[in-house]
C-alpha cells in the first residue's frame, strides 16, 4: 500500500502534481533483462511451468522450517523501557535507582539522551503508582547498533528485583494497544477470587516456564498491601444521631483532604484543600481521636462511633469483561514467536481450571 497504491493516488489526484519521466537504473536493468528471457520462456512453456513447480515446492518445503514474528526486528535507536518495583514502593526510593541507573546507562558510549517519568500526572493515561517508571533511552545512529543494544541491556540485567523490558519504541507502543501489556506473550486469567486467581497465576507461571525460548516471566504484582479500614458501629452512631455517610466524610476531609475551590494566577490553577494536621494522620491512636460535630453541637472522638484498624487488601484490582483478571508475561529470546506460543498455550492447556476461571492467551 504504502510502496505502491499510494504514490500512484497520489500522483492521479492531487493537484499540481507531475508524472517524472526519469526511471530508476534498477528498474531500468529489470526491464533489459526481462525482455531478454521473456521470448524463450514463450517458446519454452514447459520449462517455465517446470521452473515453477520446483520453486513453489521449494517453498512449501521451506515453509516447517520458517519462524513466525508478530512484527519484524526493527532496528530502531529509540527505546522505552519499563521499570517497575514492588507495590508499595515510596517515590523517593524510586528516584534513587532511577538516578542510579541512569547514571550506569548514560556511561555507555552512543547514548545520546535519557529521560525519565515516575508514577502518573494528576490527569494521565495511565493508572500507575509511584512503583512504576518509565526511561526513554536514544541511541547515536553512528555507533555499532548490536553491541550498543546488548550494553544497554546488560545493565537492565543487573537489576534483577525489578520487573523490566527493553522495548523499541515502536514495538512497545504496538504491543501495549493490541494486548494491553508490553511483553511479547500474556496469559491473562479471569475469576473472581483473586486468590484463586494467584495460586493459578503461579501453576501457569510454572508451565510456561518449562517452555525454551522463555525469557523475563513475570506475573502481574498484585500484592496485599496494608490499609486503614474504618468501620462504622452502626448502632453508636444512631445514639449521636450520626450517618456513616458523615462519619466517612469528616474523615476523608481529615485524612485524605477535599478540594473547597481553585486559585487562578498567571494562567495557571492551583486547588484549595481542606486537609487536617499532619499529628491526625501518624498513626491509629491519632485517627481514633479526631474529634466529629454532632447535630446536638457536642463533639466526639472517632473511636466512638467507628472501629480503626489496619487490614490487608490488594494493592490493585483489574476488571475486564466484567471479570477480575490476572496476566502472566513474558518475553521470548533465541526462538520465533509463534513457536513459543504454540508451545505456552500448550502447557497451559494443561492446567486445570475451576469453573468461573479461565485463560485467554494474547501476544
């Protein structure tokens, strides 16, 4: 299309334009040469069918031993990497492997840029925790492609608690809209128990490990975190003529903040927020006591009305289809796509699965 179809529209319909009389010395050579072996061909039929029924065999001969790729090996100088931590993991630590890799990555001769992005802007595409980054590496068109690439990657290896990638830009981005994920294969597990859902997560993760070709295996890290719970007594709050929809608003007021308005200056908006003192958010005792207005007028500590405790939930929950899921990734090295894939969806038909739970392979 691009090649061919689209210059010739576009040199039939766009205005001004003009038919080059001036043919290029290949297709020059092609035509000498095609007009030499056409005549013999006419006056040979039967050794131009001959020719090619040996060639067509040849091919479908060929055609076992052929590997499949979803896109071909571009040999592209900008790359996206992911670089992503356990859930939980503070922004400042963070920053400080970032800067460190970074260092170790603008050392290597070639690289001409590096940039970072940590986390999500307050209105961005994606959801993301400050666990996750993003480095953009640009190599100089002038340096030996290969080794550069395996430099780079080497010392992406050298950080083996993360999970990482080395993408080309391209690829990366073409991945992530078809499959919603950024490695070469996803197994991606419905159910709606997330525990179910992990222990079958960790079943596939072993069959597909046993696939050769199989690099950078890596299930999703959806992980119980610990988090405040605060859970209305029902009954007290009904004595102080409170509703657990007050409560849980003063609350989150205090805790979290609530925006009450915006202040322009200079073309840019700043948020107003009402937020309670740093000593009310420290620990359990300080959010027992935060003191709420009765409609009597008199105030009460929280631990009246509500029970706080910290409780283990999951860091992330991803729906799809109306669904909870779980995605199993990984890369493939030294081997073609599509016989790793033939090969991992094998193994995983192998695992059992309860009814409600089920795989769907994506790549």
């Amino acid at each position: 299309m691009a090649l061919t179809l689209a210059p010739a529209l576009a040199l039939l319909l766009l205005p001004g334009s003009r038919l080059e009389r001036h043919e290029p010395r290949l297709a020059l050579w092609l035509k000498r040469r095609y007009r030499i072996l056409l005549p013999g061909l006419l006056e040979r039929p039967a050794v131009a069918v001959a020719a090619l029924a040996v060639l067509l065999a040849g091919a479908a001969a060929a055609v076992p031993f052929l590997g499949e790729e979803f896109l071909p090996k571009f040999k592209e100088y900008d790359f996206l990497m992911h670089w992503v931590e356990k859930p939980g993991t503070s922004l400042e630590a963070m920053q400080r492997i970032t800067v460190r890799a970074s260092r170790e990555l603008r050392s290597i001769p070639g690289v001409r840029n590096f940039g970072a992005h940590i986390g999500r802007a307050e209105v961005a595409d994606e959801v993301v925790g400050p666990n996750f980054t993003e480095l953009w590496i640009s190599l100089d068109p002038k340096v030996p492609y290969e080794p550069a690439v395996a430099r780079i990657q080497s010392v992406v290896d050298g950080y083996p608690g993360l999970y990482r990638d080395l993408l080309t830009y391209l690829k990366e981005r073409i991945k992530e809209v078809i499959g919603g994920g950024s490695a070469a294969l996803v197994v991606r597990l419905y159910g709606p128990n997330l525990d179910v859902l992990r222990a079958k997560a960790r079943e596939v993760a072993r069959a597909v490990s046993q696939v050769r070709g199989v690099a950078d295996l890596q299930i999703e890290p959806q992980v119980e975190i610990p988090q405040i719970e605060i859970e209305v007594r029902q009954d007290a709050a009904s004595r102080f003529g409170l509703h657990a929809g007050d409560i849980r608003r003063a609350v989150t007021t205090l805790v979290k903040g609530a925006k009450v308005g915006e202040i322009y200056e200079e073309q840019k908006i700043f948020d107003v927020a009402v937020w309670g003192v740093p000593a009310l958010r420290t620990d359990l005792v300080s959010l027992e006591e935060i003191l709420l207005d009765t409609p009597s007028g008199a105030r009460i500590p929280l631990r009246d009305v509500a029970q706080v405790r910290f409780a283990s939930v999951p860091n992330v929950i991803q729906h799809e289809n109306g669904s909870r899921r779980l995605d199993v990734t990984c890369n493939v090295r030294g081997r073609d796509l599509g016989s790793v894939a033939r090969d991992v969806e094998a193994n995983v038909r192998g695992v059992s699965f309860d009814r409600e739970y089920h795989p769907e392979f994506l790549g």
